[in-house]
C-alpha cells in the first residue's frame, strides 16, 4: 500500500509525496524483521507494522477526498500544498507527526506494556537502518539533502540550539513508549495527550527554525 502511494505521489513537483519515500524505505526493513524471529512477540510487532499504517493513510484518505484529518496530519499535510516551503520541512513535519502524535496512540492502540520493551527499540532500529536509502531517495527525488541532519538526528547529536533537542531521535522514541503507558493510565491519560501536543508544537518550531537557517 505504501509503496503504491510512493509511486503514485513521490515526484519533485508533489510534496505530499516526501513521506512515502521514508515511510516506504522503513516498512521494506521491518517486514523482514519480523519474518526474522527477532521479537519476543512478533504479533505486537506485526499489530504495530499494520498500525502505524492505518493512522497514517486514513488521514491521508482524510485529508485528499476534503475530510477531516486529525490536526497533527492536518497541519502536516497543508505544508504540503506550499511550494515555497523546503521539502526538507515538509517531510520532516510528517515524520514527526508520525513519531510524536501517531507512534503513543498506536502502542496504545495495541496494548503495549512494558514487556514489550526489547521488541519496540528493535521495531525503531528499521528506521535507523533505513537512514541512507531515504536520504539518498528524497535528494533524487526532491533534491534537497539531508545527510547531515538525519545522521547527526540518528547518533543523537545535538542539532543547533537547545530548542532543538526535543529532535533527538534516542529521546523522541522514547518518550513514544513513556506516553502510550500513559495513556493507558487513566489517570494520567489527559495530561499525556496535552503533553504529546506540546512535544509536537515544540517540535514544529524546531523546525520552523533550522528551515530558516538553511538547515532543512
């Protein structure tokens, strides 16, 4: 399914398009993982893998035929109908709405608990592994060249000021797994979905601010 949207959005004059590149290079390396016997569990493995995907393509099922998609991919998506925006930032929008917003509710979603540990910093290593290929296809593709933010984002280096540390790969992972127990909590569910929208906001005007720089 993703690898259809790639083919059918990712060209240099769509920037709805930039996602699917990562999105596809990612689910190419998990797929085999799991068929490798790496998990614990590699029904939680493949419960996320399917997950993940639905959040994403209904709000871009949403957002296409002029519905509503929920406001993290609504404001992701709108970056990219602005051809005066840096295709850096749009892509790197729609992976944090991915990672920040999307990655708690669909641990949630599935039931995660802390026994899944192990299994879900395996799951985010296809994401790691799949940092070249994507890098390598958005340049061909829209021309822009991330190799440096993506390996020093990956290695966990600090990128620019301290606004912009909430874009620590290791820390954004993290606080994934943190929040969906949270929300599993009802008594911590609301403040955890107030959290994850200050984690995204925060992320956002990171962003905002190495686009400025030139960075993205």
């Amino acid at each position: 399914m993703i690898s259809d949207l790639r083919e059918e959005l990712s060209t240099s004059d769509n920037y709805l398009g930039t996602f699917p590149i990562a999105f596809d290079n990612i689910l190419d390396l998990v797929g085999p993982s799991i068929e490798s016997g790496i998990y614990e569990d590699p029904e939680w493995a493949t419960d996320l893998a399917i997950e993940v995907v639905r959040l994403y393509v209904g709000n871009l099922h949403e957002f296409v035929t002029g519905g509503k998609p929920q406001s993290h991919w609504a404001e992701a998506f709108a970056l990219t109908k602005k051809c005066d925006r840096s295709p850096g930032r749009v892509l790197l929008g729609q992976i944090f709405a991915h990672l920040v917003v999307d990655f708690p509710y669909a641990l949630e979603n599935i039931g995660t608990n802390a026994g899944h540990t192990r299994d879900f910093y395996t799951f985010g290593t296809a994401l790691v592994d799949a940092t070249l290929t994507i890098v390598r296809d958005v340049k061909r593709t829209y021309g822009v060249d991330l190799h440096p933010l993506f390996t020093a984002w990956f290695l966990g280096d600090v990128i620019g000021d301290s606004q912009a540390t909430t874009l620590l790969f290791q820390s954004t992972r993290t606080a994934a797994l943190v929040n969906s127990f949270e929300l599993q909590n009802p008594a911590t569910r609301g403040a955890t979905v107030a959290e994850i929208d200050a984690l995204f906001r925060t992320s956002l005007f990171a962003l905002d601010q190495m686009e400025k720089l030139g960075q993205i």
